[in-house]
C-alpha cells in the first residue's frame, strides 16, 4: 500500500500486543466479559465510531447457557474493580456483554467483521516454562483463562478499528465491528443475529487464530462446521432406601443410564456424519440412597443442520422415553447451538488473492474439521440476505500447545498480520 | 375300612394303571386335550355320574394362550382318528376341553377335587432304557409327551371316580371331579373358576405326583407358591436396508434389547420374593436389514399376587417405554396367570391324619417352593366363599428323572396310594 | 461394427432371454447353484471355451456362509432331478460350484468379465401380475427365487460367450469369463480369488442390473462400496428355572441384550461412513427357563476397508465383554466379506466412451452406494497387480420393483445391451 | 434395686444430657472422632478404668472408607482448637479413633458394651423450630451433624462407665466399654474385631436409639441385618474430541451405564433377599470431551452372607466386562462392610425380663429391618468363640424426625432409660 498503511498497521499491531496482553491477564468466561467488553466499547467510541452495546445489540430470549444472576453480578462487580470502563458497565450489565462499531463513510456495501471475547473455564498454568507467567499476563481470574486465543481476536478487532478510522477516506460504504460475546459453547452469536445485527452486512469476514498452524498460514474460506446442539438434562426421580424400600425409588440412574447407552445408539445416517455425546453425568446423593437424580451434559453433530435436527429429535425420544420408564420427569435445557456452514468462494477467493500480496502470509491447504462455530448463525443470516461470509484460519504456532489447555499461547507476531489482512481485504472490498 | 374299600380300590388301582398308559400313548398338550377329555366324559357319564362340558365349564373369554384354530381343528381330528368318544368329542370342540363329573347323595357339604390333563409340548425319548417306550406306551404324538404326570393325574381322577360310586351310599353330600386342561403355562384354571365350577364347593383337593420324591411320601397341604403372569409381547418398528438407509428404520431390536435389560432390573421389593424371565426373544429377518419386530416370551412371578402385580406393572412400564424409545408399537397378549396361594391348615390336618392310617405312605418336610399352579384360583376362590382348600404332593420316583425332560417318568404304584388318600379324605370329609 | 456383430448378437440376446428364463425357473440359492453352474459349464465347453470347475477356481478354506453338507445333498439332488449337466454336476459337488471359460488367441491382455449365479432366499410371488408366474418361469424352488437379477447376469454371461467366440479371430489376448456363486451375503468370491482365478487379469469388467434404472442407464464406473464383515454368534449361557433357582442360569440373553445396545453404540469414525447392524436375535427355549443361548446375525461396514475393521474390532471387545459379564462363552463364525473398492478410472472412461456409441444406452450420474458387493475382492486384487477393474450398473426397469422382493423382475431388453457393452468393450480392450 | 443405684443413676443420666450436647455440637464424622473420643478416654481413665485407644484397638489395615491425610489432620487441629484432650489426642492421631474402657473385678465372665461415636455428613438445621438450635447446641462443624444419635450413645456410654464403677463391688468378672469409630458406611468395626477388642467377651451388648420408636419401648434382640459390602469403583478409560476425534476415546460413561443396568439385573437368588445400589454415578469432564474417567458409589446386600457374597461376586464380574468393553481400566475400593446376624435367644431373654422390670420401659413387637450395622462383626466373632451377644432396640422419639436427615433430635430421657437398662444386664450379667 502506502506509508501511511505502514504506519498506522505498525502502530496498530504495536498498542494490538499490549491489549492482548490485558484481556489476558484479565481472563472472563462468556456472559461475564464486562471489563472486556466496556474497554472495547470505550476504545471504539474514543476513535469516534458510532457504539451500540448491551440490549441493542443481544436478544435476551436467545441468550443460551447464562450463568445464574448471582455469577453475574458477582463478576460485574470485579470487572469494576479490574478498572472496566464505569459507563459502559453499566450497558453490558446483566450478561449483555456484546459491543458493535460502526463507521460511515458514504453510501457503499457493509463489511461486517467479528471478533469473539470469551475466555474458557480452566485455570491456567502457573508453571515458569508458561511465557505469559513468565512475562505476568497470565490470568489472575480464577477459573478462566484466554486458552483459545480469543484475547487475540478482541485485541485484532482494536486494532483493525485504529486502521480503519485512519484509511476512511480510501472507502465508500460501512464498517460494522461485531465484538461477539460467549462463543465457547456455541452460546452467543444467534442472540446476536437475533438483535439483527448482520442484517445490513454484505461482506462478513470472521477469523481464528490457530496454534498448531504456521505463523502466518492462512486457510481463506474454512467450511465443514459441523451444526450442533448443546443441552442440559435433568431426570428427576424419587430417593428411598436401598436396603429397606428399594421398590419405593423412581431411579433415575437407572433411567440415565439407559439414556446414554440408547443416545449413543442412535442410528448413523446415510446423508453425512452425525455426532452424540454426554461429555458428563452427575447423579445421586449416598451410597444407600435410590437415585433421586441425574444430570446430563449433552451434545449432538450433524455435517448439515438437517443431520443434527435428525440427531436432536432422536436424543429427545430417547430421553423422554428412559425417563417415562422410571417414572421420571424430564427437563432439557438449551445451552448453545451452532449451524453448518461454508465460506462463499467468491469471498474466500478475495482473501486469498490478498494473501498473496502481503508478507509473511502463506496459503494452507483446507482439512476435514469436525468442529463447530457459531459464527455460523451469522454467516448463514448474511448469506440467506444475498451476502457473502467467509471464515479465515490464521497460523500463531508458537511450540504447538493445544487449544483448551492449561498452556495454551501463541504468536502474538500473528496479530499484526491479522490486522493487515483484515484490514486490507475491507478496504479492497469498499473500494470497488 | 373295609372289605369293600379293599375291593374297589384295589379293582380301580389296576384300571388306573391302564387308563395312565392310554393316556401317555396318546398325549395332548394344553387346549387340545380332545381325546381325553372325551374318554374321562364317557367313563363318568357310564359311572353314573351328572357331566358337564364344553362351554358349560370353561369361560370362553378366559382361556388363556390357546392355539390357533387350525391347531385345534387338526388336533380335534387326530383325536377323532385315535379313538375319541365321538358324542363327547363334539362338546368339547374349538378348545372347550374341560369337564366335571358330578355325584350327589342328600344334602351335605361339596367335596371338589381336581385333575389336570394336559402334556407337555416336547417330544418324548425312544431311547430302549425308557420304560414307556420299552412297554410300547410312549407318546405316538410328536411334540407332545405326558412329562409332567397330568397322566397320571387323570388316571387317578378316574380311579376316584369309580371307589367314589361305589361307596357312595357312605356319605353325605355331593362329589365334583373336576377335570381340568392346560395347566401347563397356568392357562386353564381361570376359565373353569370363572364359569363358576368351584362357586359351590366346600373342600377343595388338588394333587400333584413328584417324580424327585420318594414313592409314597406326602405334602398334605402344600404352599409356598408364586403368582405368576405369563405373557407374550411383540414389539414392531420398522425395516430398512441397515447399509443404506440406516435412519430409516425404527429398530424393534434395540427397544427389546432395552427392555429386557430393564426388565431384570426392576427393584426387588422389600415385602418378598419377586422374579421376571424373559425366556425367548424372536427377532429379525435378515443381516442387512434394521430388525423390524421382536417377540419376547415373559413371565412375571411373586411370593403374593400383590407383588406379582408390582412386578407386572413395573414390566408394562419398561416395555411401553422402550417400544416408544424407538417409535415403535407394543402389542402384550396375556398367556396364563396364577395366584399365590396357602392351603388351609385345618383341611391339611385332616389330609395328614388320614395319612397316618394307610399302608405305603409317609409325611415329608415342607419345602420352599418357587413354582406356580393354576391350581391357585381354584383355592382362592373356594377359600374367598369360607371353604377351605389344600393341594397334596404325592411322592412317585422312579429314578429321579426330572418334570419336563424327554425321559420323565413316575412310579405307577402311586396312583394306586393317590386313589385311597383322595377317596378316603373324601369319604371323610362328607361322613362328618 | 459390421454384420457379422450384428447378427451374433442378436442372436445371443434371443438365446439370453431363454436361458434366463430357465434359470429363473430352477432358481438356486448361494453354493448350491449346481444345475445352474453345471448347465453354464457345459455350454462354455460346447462353444469350445476351456473349462474350469469346482476345486480348481475355489478355495475351499475360503468359502464362507456354506449351507449344512445335508443341504448340499439335497439340492445337489434336485439338481439332477431338474436337468443339471450329470458329468459337470459331479465337479461343482459339495458346494464347489464356481465355473471360469478361457478362451486364448495369441499374446495380448487378459480380460476377465465377472457374473454372479446365485438367487436370493426368498419364495418369489405366485401373484396374477407377476410376469415370471404369468409367463412360466416363475421359480418352481420354494425359498429360492432370483431376485436380483443374477439370472439375468448369468445369462449375460453365457451371451458374451457366443459373441466372442465368433469374434476371436478380431483380438488378440485371453478372455476370462468367470462365473461366481454366492455373492449374495457377499461369501463366494474372496475364495474365488484365494483360488487365483483373476491372478492373471488385465482388464476386469463386473456388471449389475438394476430394477430401479430406466433401460440402458449406464454408470460405467461405480464406486463408493461399503467394506463389510457378515459374521454370526452364540452366546451359550446356562438355563435355570426362573422362579426356583433364578441364580444358577447364566443368561445368555442379558448378554446378548447388553451386547446389541453396545454394538450399536460403537462410537462414529471421523474418517468417514461405518455401519453396524443386528439383523436377528434368536434366543431362549421356554418362557420359564433363563435363557441358555443366543444367537445373532451380524454385519459391519464401512467406507474404506480399515474403517471396516475399526468396527469389526470394536464389535469382538464388546461380544467378548458381553458374554463374560454373564460367564458366557462366544463363538463367532464368519459368514461372509467385502471390501471397499472403486473403478479404475481409465477403463470406466473406456467403457463410458462405448457406451456412448451404441444405441439404447445412456450415461447415468453417479450415486452415492450405501450397498457391498464382494465382486470388490476381484477388483482389488487386479488392481494391487497392477490391472484396472470396473464395475458397471445397467439400468432395466420395468416397473420399480425392488430388488430382493417376492415381485422383482427385470426388463429382458438389457440382456441384450448388456451383450453387446460388454462383447463390445472386450474386443476395443484387446485390439489394442 | 437400691438407693446408691437411684442416686448413681440419676446423676449419671443427668450428666449424660450435658456430655450429649457437648458431643452433638461439636459433631465428627467417621475417622475424625478425634475430640469425642479424646473425651470419652479422658473420662474413663479419671473414673479409673484401664484405657486402651489407637492403634491398641484399631487394626490399620482393616480400616475401611479413610478420609485423605489432610482431612484427618485438618480435622484433628480442629479438635485440638475445640477443646479435646491433648494426651489423649494424640494417641489417636492420624484417624485411630476408638477407645475401650476396661474395668476388672476378680474372676467371671466378660461383659462387653459397645457405643459408636460418629456423626453423618450431613449439615443440621439451623431452623427455629429445631430444638439442638434453639437450645444452642446445634452443631458447629460444617458437613457434620450427629442426626443419627451416636452422641446419645456416646453418652449412655460414659453414664454406664460411672454407675459400674460405683457400683463394682457387687460384681464379680471383668467390663470392657467398647467407643468405636465410624459406624456410619459400616467402616470401623472390623478393624476393631481384627485388632482382638472382642476376643475375650462372653457377653455382648449393642444398643440404637430409634427416633420413630416411643419413648422407652425396648426390643431386646435385633435381627435380620442384612450383610452388606460398599465400595467405590473408578472406570478409568482416555479422553477425546467428541466431535473431531469420537473413534479414539474410551468411553467410560458407556462402560458405566452398561454396568448400571446390568448390576440391577443380577438375578434374584432363590435363597432369601439380596439388594445392590449404584447411588452415586459422577463421569466427564467437558460436553465435547468423551468422558474419560467414571466414579460410582455402590453398595451390595443379602439377608445372610453367602448372599451379599453372592451379589459381591456378580457384581465384580459385570463391572470387570463393563469396563473392557469400552477398553477402560477398573479400581474397585472396599468403603465398609457388615455381616448379617441374629441376636442369641437367651441373652436377648435376659435383657426382656430386665425390661420388664424397670420402670418406663416397654417391649415392642419385632420388625422385619432391611438395614445394616457393623456391629454384627463384634456379634460374629463373639458367637463363633461361644459367647453370646445381643443387639437393642431403645425407643426415643421427639415427633418422628427422620435418621440421617437436617432436623434428627431425640427424646432425651431415653438416655437415662438406657443407662439403667444396660448398666442393669451388665451387673445381673456378672453377678451370677
């Protein structure tokens, strides 16, 4: 591009490292990204972007996998004292913890870019070897730490802000930045969409940073999300004595059990592939006691949604039915859903070419997946509008430390090469 | 007694023994007891006594597990071939093969005794050392062999019947042979109780002979047994090809796997013993194709009807909710049921004085039990009305050869000890 | 091509329909395709094929699924009672009845063309509107009946025989015409194989009718076969009296049940399609007895033959586990194999070239199979020598009917295309 | 009996009340009866009986169901903060918490007492309306509440200590007072029998106080405890991705609910009662992560021994075939255990005619139980050497609070009830 593109992405990547590094260090797990998400807000409405945060932009009723008020207010009120932006809190209270920044430059197509906040529930490792303890950003939040990268993504997202602000002449149209709370989980974009927020966006670009790819590898248009549901269940029975009045129980073990046995046999499908898992079951009080309940930790797959509404329904029947067997009743609650999806090509094709054009980026060859993302729902909303949606994986190796783990850390190099292609395919895209 | 008494009860023991070896020879299994019941009819109707039959004994809607009518109908001919009483024959066409011989003398108490007269559905051995075939009495009926002694049992009712007769200007009262079919699968009794065959008797006497108890020993009033419902149950979903279409079948096999495991797992009860089997499972058609029916043969038992209820209750449950697991419909078709039941103490005293007094016989311990008997509904009702009812074990080894095997056979010389003791109990019961 | 083509095979597609017929009419069932392989053996030796037979194209050790050697009898029998050749008859008995004409004319390639012989174990329908009943040829061999058009392939057969002994002096190479039992159950040609009958081949060309293709679809090239493992078990428990000693039977049928539910739950695969399916349960001998022993019918499959043998694998821990959770012994007998296979896309190019000259045919897109055929043993080993295979689907509806339904039929007319692609793509792979 | 007995009995029973308090407000569960048993030592030795504690009378490697290192030093810091006796403390550091008082007088027979100290893990109410609250001797440790009244029994144990001690002039022979640890699961009285407390008893005598008994009903000889076996099982098998990697876990959530259902299908057994309960089942770690470990909390019971022998072995076998189906390994830990037992007729005589004769007593008639108690070791090893032993039943009721829930209290007065009755068979034991 230009000197002025080589300042301003210098500069960007610059202050990008030192923002990773405080989200970091200030880890929040989905719903409670208060201190990050009023940082964000102030930030984007400091560079003069127009903010819409809280209710505007997330449908309460669509809102899966809450944690309870308490966990809520309990977390709002650290956000306060970890220096969160006091006027913002008081919009992203109540779990409402989504931002969007939108930028007008005269009439002209919307690019949509979303950026996810959330930390993952684990504690992260203390160990010397681990550079952010070393360098002490690791989390100080109990039981949340930024293992999957999404520290980056908010800090990329910053940073593509400050570029765009300072090329807005170069464009015609709208920037809508989507800071996206809760992703883990599948949790938090369909209450996004739901408040409509893609519903203007014409070319919507969303990214990951990988830690077992190459620095700067690039897969421009990922598919093969699979579609899945994420639900709790309660089977709830009666308790009585083992010893003394074992015909009296209503057992819901019992009922659980067969559950899981009969969910995982639910039939395959000749269409695609379909997934089933209870990752946990916790149930029942003393040794002596008929097991008065159970809960279940459940998700189904589906390579198409159609597969996964096969593999949802099924596990409805099962359940209903294993519960019925003991005179049990059942409660199934959603907690996260996520669509199959692909990348438009044409849109893909477009980051690609751009690839080639910068430094340090290099194109990798697409895999299977197997995974689920719900960028999905908003990738599905823009495409079923006429627009375009594209997925970007971003390389960050840095000694391949698995996502999800208590070690997990990348490239932060990586953030600068994110800006500059995210940037780069915006502008290129607002400009012809 | 007397002269008398030694006279006809020597005369009928030895008419017995050949009553016994007709009846072997030429065995019927439950419902089909054609020739039999047509030959009992005769000999009674020659001996003077009042007989019913037919319909006129057996509640049409409370036969259980009864054959097809081409079963009946070809069996109703072989009995036609193999030298039935054609007048009888015709009373007791399409599975009416019931009858009650009846003898009054004045005013008096009701004595009822009953006699089983069905077979066993397996073909009996032609091994040289098996002495019905060494004899030339072995059953020429495949799949049908008098293994469990109702052989004998019939014989031994048609022995009392004659002593009964003949001393009959001794006693007060009224006599009812009852002669009963398809106690095996406890599949007749019902029917006979329910056409009000037992609503008038006072005592009531039931015997069995035991090939595993010593010739002569004697249970005057056996308890102990278990109610029992038997029932078949067919489970039906549907095919499809288990390579292509996978998702398209609703798997019967699944939903009867399910069930029979929870079916055992039904809690015990803290009031008693309780028992379920599933004997058979039938299901499939071929290799590739998802299974789309399941027959399971089940039995439910209890040391009381009250728990045989709450096992059977407890059955149902599973296997509404396993049909249902699997979209598929459940079809339950009762097969036979029995009561639990006890003897009346005080009509077994009197069974065990007589006892004392006759030549060849001897009291046995009591044992626990663990079996069923149709016998129980006649009891139940006679000791609902204030009669009082026993059922008497008589020991009839001949080697140990088990109830039920292809090389069962008993001690001839007990039909004989079994004539006097019911006779004489009779007798005794309406002199006084 | 020229008269002299024209001619020949019309002429053979006449002869065709009426060996059809005949062998429709004495349909054989999977190794005892004795009249039928006897009659094929006797023509190829009359055209002056050279002929090899019985123990000389199949691997004894390698036949899988073969009937009781009572059954061989029996319809080794009928089939000299129902016209087979009495001096080929001798060579194909005990179930040896594979057949391979060889016909040599100078140096050049092998071409080996593949039909399978064997009926299907079903009663054909005696229905007005069944063709084959109205017509004549309807299957005088209960529970035997070709309906899946092996008859025809057969026929097939024996019409490409015609026509290139005609043509001989036009090629120059060997032809293979290889006549194969049991390929329903996927159980004859592994030992066919194992044999070496298609050692030497170059070029090889399978073929199948299909009912549901509009006449002369063709799919020169089908692929996506599912590997499988046809295989059955015994669980062989202990029987006990259900309600006396419940404790002292070893249920074969709780394992058998714990077994089914957890085959089917075997976890899905991510490299793609896998299959499991319990065809048939038949287990237990009385309603009062616990269940002895079980017996189950048993398939695996899966997109590539390694993810077959995951689900063979996983289906062995968990028979085993199954049967000694219940002191059970096993016993598993395998019935049958396929592997996954895909045409060689140079030779179905070949064949779709021909195709598209002769009249009658068209190209069909491809679909996506769901369905084994053990014609993949041969593919795979020409192909692991280094030779191309393909396997060839020829559309010959005549109303929709099923395959491997009492109502299959066929379209006679595509024996005739059959004759003439096959005949036709024969010369092309030997002129050079 | 005399005025030294009115008076000494008084004042013992109104000290029980206060020991009663003190004990229930300073609850300890199994193991960690640190302070109480400090306490009770402390007592007895300055009432003068020979004391034996720790590892004196608790065989280590017997001792079943231990709390970790941590806990047991956590709690006995707890104790030492909460005035238990520091000498006597540290003897039963480390968990090795049972007493026995042992009082000599000349030559005669051995009458042992035995009292179990620990309280439930569960936490009391603090409601109004609960009595220990309001009167303010609720208990204060978190997680530990006596709701079963072993702090009664604890202090029926001191006030017998003081009325023998006063009265020992009128025996002849020796008293040992028996305090034993962790009742609750059935975890201390084995280590106690196999540490040889019981060897030299000839008379042996256990009481409970039942809250739904009327006060001072009396059943002087307990029986029909059903033997029982608890133990903690680890399936252990591997983690994987749920939706990328499902072939590569092991899933020990299947092996567990396959081990679920079939350890509730064990047969019945013919020989009389048998119970088994999985009552807690905590599996996985995340939705999407195939659980990897399954910890289950299981308990086995029979009306005898060869019974819960016979349950034990079975379900040994199911968890064994359970966990290689799934490729898991298995740890199963015993957590407790009881024997079946029957009190001996004549010493159970002996404490009905002294009921008899003591005022506010009354005999009850006997019930069926259902439940278990580990002081049938001590009752087994006492009859196997020939002595005789005996179980009370001591009616104390305060409104029907339920055993082992937050709002268990008793009727106080039932400790000077029991103090008498047992103090009285103790002399009238050794006196003659």
């Amino acid at each position: 591009m230009n000197v002025l593109w080589e300042q301003v992405t210098d500069e960007a990547e610059r202050r990008a490292v030192g923002y990773r590094r405080d989200f970091h260090r200030y880890a929040e797990v989905g719903w409670t990204e208060f201190r990050t998400s009023s940082i964000v807000a102030r930030r984007l409405a400091t560079l003069g972007y127009e903010v819409q945060s809280g209710r505007q932009v997330l449908d309460d009723k669509e809102r899966m996998g809450l944690p309870s008020p308490d966990v809520l207010e309990e977390h709002w009120q650290r956000a306060l004292q970890q220096g969160g932006d006091r006027e913002f809190l008081e919009r992203v209270k109540g779990g409402f913890t989504g931002v969007v920044g939108i930028l007008r430059n005269g009439s002209g197509p919307v690019v949509g870019l979303r950026f996810d906040m959330d930390g993952v529930d684990i504690s992260e490792s203390r160990d010397p070897g681990h550079r952010p303890f070393r360098r002490g950003f690791v989390s100080i939040n109990d039981g949340a730490a930024h293992a999957c990268g999404h520290d980056g993504h908010t800090a990329v997202g910053l940073g593509v802000a400050e570029v765009l602000v300072t090329l807005c002449e170069q464009v015609q149209g709208t920037v809508k930045l989507i800071f996206q709370p809760a992703e883990e989980g599948v949790r938090g974009a369909r209450a996004m969409v739901s408040a409509g927020v893609v519903d203007d966006v014409d070319y919507l670009l969303g990214h990951h940073l990988y830690s077992g790819w190459e620095l700067g590898q690039i897969d421009p248009g990922r598919g093969g999300y699979l579609a899945t549901t994420k639900f709790d269940v309660v089977i709830t029975g009666a308790a009585a004595h083992a010893g003394g009045k074992p015909h009296e129980g209503r057992n819901s073990l019992l009922a659980a059990s067969t559950a899981v046995l009969n969910l995982h046999a639910i039939p395959r499908h000749k269409d695609g592939a379909t997934r089933i898992n209870v990752g946990k079951l916790v149930a029942g009080t003393g040794r002596n006691v008929v097991c008065p309940s159970a809960h279940l930790t459940v998700e189904t797959r589906g390579s198409s949604s159609e597969l996964n509404e096969y593999m949802y329904a099924s596990a409805m029947r099962v359940l209903e039915s294993a519960a019925s067997m003991y005179g049990c009743s059942l409660d199934v609650r959603p907690m996260g859903s996520a669509q199959s999806a692909n990348s438009d090509p044409e849109l893909a094709h477009r980051v690609r070419e751009y690839t080639q054009g910068l430094e340090g980026l290099s194109l990798r060859p697409p895999d299977a997946g197997g995974g689920s993302e719900d960028f999905t729902y908003m990738m599905e909303r823009v495409q079923q509008r006429g627009g375009q949606a594209t997925s970007i994986g971003i390389g960050a190796d840095l000694g391949g430390w698995g996502h999800h783990t208590a070690e997990f850390d990348f490239d932060e190099r990586a953030l600068g090469l994110a800006i500059r292609l995210l940037s780069g395919v915006t502008v290129a895209s607002l400009r012809g």
